[in-house]
C-alpha cells in the first residue's frame, strides 16, 4: 500500500459544540505523521455516516441551519492537518445515509420519510461544497511536494441498477428512475450542477448550490454489486438469479466495476476508487474478486478513463453500521472479543500484495 483511507471521527474531535479535544486531535496527528514516515499518503474523510450526540439534538442533517457546523469542523481540519494532508473526502456517501437513515430506517435515527430523506440527501450536498472550499481556504500547504494541496471530493456509492425483468415496463421504469435519483443526480451535483431530487410520493428538492461550483476535484466511487429493481416483486432490490452472493446477500459481480466508472466518467471529473471490496469472513471469494476488479479497473483505464487511484475496502474488518460485525471485508481479521489483539493476515492479503506489485 501505498495510500491509506480512513476517517477523522467528529464526535471526538468536537465532544461538544465549539470545544475541542486536543488529545483527540493529537491522536489523528500522531496517525498521520505514521503514515507519511512509511511512504503512505492518506485520504482523510470528514463524516463516514456518524455524527456528535450534540449535532443529532439539533436536528442533525436535516436542518440546514447546522451546515456552519460541520464548515466550522472541516475549516479547523485544514488548519490542524493542512500540512500532512492534501486529499480530502468531505462526506461519504450522502444518498446512502439519507435512505437508509430517513427512508428505510435501518440507521439511526430510524425515520420513514423519503421526503425528509431527499432533503438530508440535499443538505449532504450542500455542506460538501462548503467543506471543500473551507478546506480549499485553510489548507494551502503542500504535503507532497506536487504543487497540489487540498484536492477535495465525496464518496459516491455507485449502485448498478437493472430491472428484474426486461420484459416488464414497469421494471425498467423503476430501475431507471433510481438510477436518475439515486446515481445521476447526486454526481452532477457534485460536478457542480444543481440539486434536483424528484421521486413519486415525495416532496422534490431543487436547490442551486454556488458553493458545488469547483468543489471537487474528483469524484470518489464506492462500488460493489449490481441489483435486480422490480415494481411489484415481493423484493424491491433482489440479487440476480442463481448468482454468488457475498455474506450480506450482495452479487458479487467484480466485473461490474468497469461500467460504474464508464458511467461516472460522464460527469467529467477525475475519479478515484475509494471503496471495492467483498463481506466474505472465510476469504473463499476475495481472491478472485481482487484479480477481476483489477482488471476491469485496468479495462477502463486502458479505453482513456482518468482514474487517479484504487483503495480496496478494507485493510481490516470494521463495524458495518446496521449490519454490526457480520459484514468481514478486511485483508485482515479483526477479533472484536479482543480488540486489543493483533489483525489476522488472510490468505487475500498476499494476493492483493502480488497483483499490486505485478501491476507496478
């Protein structure tokens, strides 16, 4: 390896509104200044889906009057970090958080309501924008000596969406329309755009957001799978048919990694593969998938797409929000009975290490 990403953790940074930790912040410089001795450049993100006890009594993202909030929090980043940092994720997958929290209700704080989740989804957006430039404002060092500092952008998660039957015009309605909401529109606000989010039963949001202009310098993917839509199947998002599945119940479909970033080449900004990685605790399918993401990420270089980098989702299993620990992706184990213990080396690791290598 030679980049890194992980998160800052508000909540620690900032235990209260407008106190700061300094032990907490201490302990990031620490993890930083690892990395840049080792030769590994770091790819912070500023919210990965969590937020301050203080900031969710507020109303959290729902209201964009606490938008100041996080600028505030991302301003003092690029003052503490400016000069071991240049790459910066301001939010990571803001359509993830905005339905699963406000429209399923599988995270927390467990609403219903796809027009409250359209407007957390649009705020998302919006503190992006104001983040970057923060961080654009405050951080002018250059740690890479490249002539570049502050190079911002957010997470997407790039789901493949396809009807379950292509014969039903209600199938690829549905899929279609997704993919409008759910893809298209958050990545052309991110390149800039506007925000335009329009759903059936739902209020829709319209919003011109001068501070998206130049926020991103790169568009980060997220992919993993593919789903089956379907209007009137018992499932609304089901796995195709006699495919593998991974142990959340997601396809796995590597190779479907090359036409997410055909797809999100449209918007025209660089892009960086910011997650690509299998929940498989026995690392029975990691292996391949690691080969034949890297060749669809090769595929899609070779035909001219300005992709600037590749993370593989994870180095270590982590908690996955509503899923706990049952979703394994790490190249190492992690036995959360002893968290203190060491990282268990999978076997996907060593081959993940030989096609780096091989790759240059």
């Amino acid at each position: 390896m030679n980049a890194y990403r992980f998160s800052i953790e508000w909540s620690r940074v900032e235990p209260e509104v407008g106190r700061y930790d300094e032990a907490a912040l201490g302990h990031y410089r620490a993890v930083l200044e690892g990395c840049r001795v080792r030769g590994i450049t770091p790819l912070v993100t500023l919210h990965h889906f969590t937020n301050p006890a203080w900031f969710a009594a507020l109303g959290g993202w729902e209201d964009a009057k606490n938008l100041p909030h996080f600028v505030r929090y991302a301003r003092l980043m690029g003052e503490r970090y400016g000069d071991l940092v240049d790459r910066w994720i301001t939010v990571n997958e803001p359509e993830v958080l905005g339905f699963y929290a406000y429209d399923s209700g599988s995270f927390p704080p467990g609403v219903k309501d796809r027009s409250r989740a359209l407007v957390v989804i649009a705020n998302l957006l919006e503190a992006h924008g104001l983040a970057a430039h923060a961080l654009k404002e405050t951080d002018r060092v250059d740690a890479d000596g490249d002539g570049v500092a502050a190079l911002t952008g957010a997470a997407k998660h790039w789901a493949l969406l396809e009807p379950r039957s292509r014969w039903s015009p209600l199938d690829r309605f549905v899929a279609s329309a997704q993919h409008r909401v759910f893809n298209v529109a958050v990545a052309r606000a991110l390149a800039g755009g506007p925000i335009e989010f329009s759903i059936p039963g739902a209020r829709a949001v319209r919003r011109q957001v001068g501070a998206l202009q130049g926020s991103s310098d790169f568009l980060g993917v997220n992919y993993y799978t593919q789903w089956m839509v379907s209007l009137l199947g018992k499932e609304p998002r089901s796995v195709r048919r006699g495919a593998p599945m991974n142990d959340l119940g997601w396809e796995i479909y590597p190779e479907g990694l090359e036409r997410a970033l055909h797809e999100c080449a449209a918007f025209g900004l660089p892009m960086l593969v910011t997650e690509n990685g299998i929940a498989d605790a026995v690392d029975r399918w990691r292996p391949d998938f690691i080969r034949a993401s890297l060749e669809a990420l090769n595929r899609a270089r070779a035909a001219g797409l300005d992709i600037r980098g590749y993370f593989h989702w994870s180095l270590m299993d982590n908690f996955e929000w509503a899923d706990g620990h049952l979703g394994r992706f790490g190249l190492y184990e992690t036995d959360f009975e002893h968290p203190e213990g060491p990282r268990v080396k999978r076997p996907s690791a060593a081959v993940y290490a030989q096609e780096v290598a091989a790759r240059g």
